[in-house]
C-alpha cells in the first residue's frame, strides 16, 4: 500500500499527464511554447493503460488525464491568478479520483443509489439554473465536447457520494448548547459582521508522530516567511493540502459566525493582515491571515402574532367542503363566537389547536410563503377570508405586530450552523482519511514503457 501523496508524485516525475494549463515556466522574453494537442503528444500517452488499482477498481490514465484539464479549467473560469503549477493540479487530481472511487465503493457496499427520477430531477434542476431546457442542455454539453450520458453518470456519482455522506458523516453530527455558548464567547464583540480570510492546510493525523512533527515544522516555516511579507498565494498554492489552496487559499468572506471555530479565538484577536499558526488540531496544522474586516448593526426584524384554524382536505373533505366550513367559522367569529374555542375544536392543526390556533411570534420566513402573503394583507384583529396551502385551508388572524431585535437569535442559528459546519467537515476528513488508509493502492507503472 502507498499514500496517495507519494503516488502522485512518482506519476508527476514520470511526467504521465500532459496539457494542463499551469503557471508559466518560460524564460522572459522567449515566445511561448505552442498548446499541446492529443496529435503533438507523444504516441505512448495516447494509449490508455491502468496506472494505478484501488480496491476493486481502476485508474485509467485518461481518467487522471481529464480530471486534471477539468481541474484547470475551473480555476480558469475562477480567474485563479497565477495559476498552480501542473504538478499541484495533477496531485488534486490523482487524490480526487482515489477519493471518489472508494466512496463510490463504499457507498456499493452500504446499498447506497441514486434512483433514474432523482437523476433525471437533478439533470432538470441544472438546466433550470442555466436557464436552459434539458434538450438545450443536451446540445450545449455537446458544443463543449461532453456526452449526455457521461454528463449523466457523473451526477449520478455525485448523488451517491453526497448520500453516503449525509448518511455516514452529516446526519450524525449534533451540536449541543454549551458548544454555541463556547463559540458565542470565542467569537469575541467588537461589532465585526464580516472577516475575509486567507488559509493553509498542512495535514497530518494525530496517529502519525513523525510525519506530524515534519508537518508543525514545515507549517512553522510557512507562518515565518508570511510574516516576513512572502505573498500568501504562491505558498498555500505550493503547500496548503486544503481545496482552497489551488485558488491561493482564499476563503472569501466570512460571515463572524460561520468561521471555523477552531480559528474563532485566534480570528477575534486578529488585525489586518495579522497571520496566525501553526493551530493544531487532530487534522495536522492550520494557517490563517485576516485580509480584512466589515463592521455592521443590528438584525431587526418586523413579526407578526397570530392564530389560525387549519381544516385539511383528504377522501372525506374536499376543496369545496373546506372552504365552505371556514366561511362558516369566519362568520361565526365575526358574529361575537370565541375563535379560541372554535379553533380548539375544528382545526386539524393539533400543535396550536391546543393552544386556540396561537401560532406565537412569527419571523419573515418562519411560516410557508402562500400563508405569510394572506397574513401580511390583514390589519390588527381582522380576519382573513379562507385560503388555501399545501397544508389545507385555512383562516388567520392578526393579534399584533412588533419591531424585534433578532440579533442575538440570528448569531445563535448562525453559530449553530457553523459549529454544525466546522464539526461535519472534521468528521468527513477523518472518514475519508480512514477510507483512503484502510484501502488497498497499487500503482501499475512497472508496463508503461
């Protein structure tokens, strides 16, 4: 068995892929050298061969091939400048392609599939986002030289790869109150909203002394010439083993409560341009630099009281008949009768039943869109007309309206949310690392020529 690490570069010094835009090599002043074309490479790499074995399955060298050009051409439409060098895309890669092909076995193994209707969804939720239909989406991946059916079973390995991780790793992740309380508190109040950071990753599992001492040493060096003024860039391109770190380790704009917490107490201390690490932790050693801060107020927000009285139509009760029974009800209220009483016994919402329809305050968005519109239309103690949701029918009534200060609710979901977040991501690395280092990788260099 050997680390995928070691595996990459043992292809990139045979020079197995070729035609990856990277950053320029050339001398100054000299032409640039013409595009290589599958009729200027030489003839052995336009033989398909097994480079590497995984498990059960394989690595074709036009696999590694693809997904490397694929890999550029993202970073191209990113406007990643300057470009990683080819050795940098051939390793994300060569670990891409490992990595996908043991979740995919894995997920095999649990029974984990995508049914054609979710496939065919997911296809007609790309072409809507396009603004396309799925037959303009046919011809487009066409103009741009990909088959549909390729297209088709790309995606259907994406939605088996998402499942087995929301079933292995995502949907066991809880976050308790103490952990928002603890991320509250690191997070700092200076009135921050917004930091936009820069960040490396040198992995190196806890289980592995040697090779983390190399790594808290290399990182330790990093923070050095960072801090010495070297563009930070270059090295999260040449170092980071983070995604972000082909696209210079950028990390955009972070709303406070979604940075990792891990980096939440260093982040509230930072000023601009302030780097920060090596910060270990059991995934290997962490690097960040604040690129700049925004500073904004308080959320809020106007809710709205109200109760309503739910009747749901099914084989008994159809459209007519419900509506027909609320206007009965609307009237009787109208008339003086007590809508908490009517709606302890005639709503089919038995959660506000109980509590005579009281729905409590509600938030912009709490409450499904068809029955906020009818809501915001009233006054204070009028009485909607009866309407209908995909619950049912229903009539509502406004008890009042008030300006709320949510910004302590909105940190505390936000803080929940990035907990969630930092917790899912840790706990994915470690599965993958766990898969990666309980499979079997061969490489089949020794018959290449």
């Amino acid at each position: 068995m050997m680390k995928i690490r070691t595996v990459t570069l043992v292809l990139l010094l045979l020079g197995l892929v070729a035609g990856v835009a990277a950053a320029p090599q050339d001398e100054p002043g000299q032409p640039a050298p013409e595009a290589n074309t599958d009729a200027s490479r030489p003839s052995e790499l336009l033989i398909d061969r097994i480079i590497a074995v995984v498990g059960d399955d394989i690595v074709l060298l036009s696999e590694l091939r693809i997904e490397a050009e694929k890999l550029a051409a993202r970073l191209r439409q990113k406007g990643v400048s300057p470009m990683p060098s080819t050795a940098a895309i051939q390793k994300q890669a060569f670990d891409t392609l490992v990595l996908n092909k043991l979740q995919l076995a894995e997920a095999a193994r649990l029974g984990i599939e995508a049914d054609e209707e979710t496939i065919s969804r997911a296809i007609s939720a790309v072409a809507s986002n396009n603004k396309m239909s799925v037959p303009e989406l046919r011809d487009a991946l066409a103009s741009e030289g990909m088959a549909f059916d390729t297209f088709r079973s790309t995606l259907r390995d994406e939605i088996i790869i998402r499942r087995l991780r929301n079933r292995e790793v995502t949907n066991r992740i809880e976050v308790t109150k103490s952990e928002i309380d603890s991320y509250l508190e690191r997070s700092g109040g200076d009135g921050r909203s917004a930091v936009n950071l820069r960040y490396i990753l040198i992995a190196a599992p806890e289980s592995r002394a040697a090779e983390r001492e190399e790594a808290r040493v290399e990182a330790t060096g990093i923070v050095e010439r960072l801090r010495k003024g070297e563009p930070f860039a270059p090295l999260a391109q040449q170092y980071s083993d983070d995604q972000t770190g082909l696209q210079g380790g950028d990390l955009g704009w972070l709303d406070v409560n979604s940075i990792p917490p891990l980096f939440q107490a260093y982040v509230a201390r930072m000023k601009k341009g302030d780097t920060e690490g090596p910060i270990a932790s059991s995934g290997g050693f962490h690097i960040v630099q604040l690129v700049d801060v925004r500073y904004d107020n308080s959320k809020i927000v106007q809710q709205t009281h109200a109760r309503h009285i739910l009747v749901r139509t099914n084989e008994v009760t159809s459209d007519a008949d419900a509506r027909q029974r609320l206007e009965q009800l609307r009237q009787r209220i109208v008339d003086g009768d007590d809508f908490d009483t009517l709606a302890r016994s005639n709503s089919d919402d038995k959660a506000s039943a109980i509590k005579g329809g009281d729905l409590g305050w509600s938030t912009p968005g709490n409450l499904v869109p068809e029955f906020e519109e009818q809501m915001d239309l009233l006054a204070i103690d009028e009485i909607s007309r009866p309407f209908k949701t995909q619950f049912g029918w229903h009539i509502v009534q406004v008890l009042g309206r008030r300006s709320y200060d949510a910004t302590d609710e909105t940190r505390r979901d936000q803080a929940r949310k990035a907990v969630r977040d930092e917790k899912a991501d840790e706990a994915l690395r470690t599965y993958l690392r766990q898969l990666r280092d309980e499979a079997y990788i061969e490489l089949r260099l020794d018959d290449l020529g």
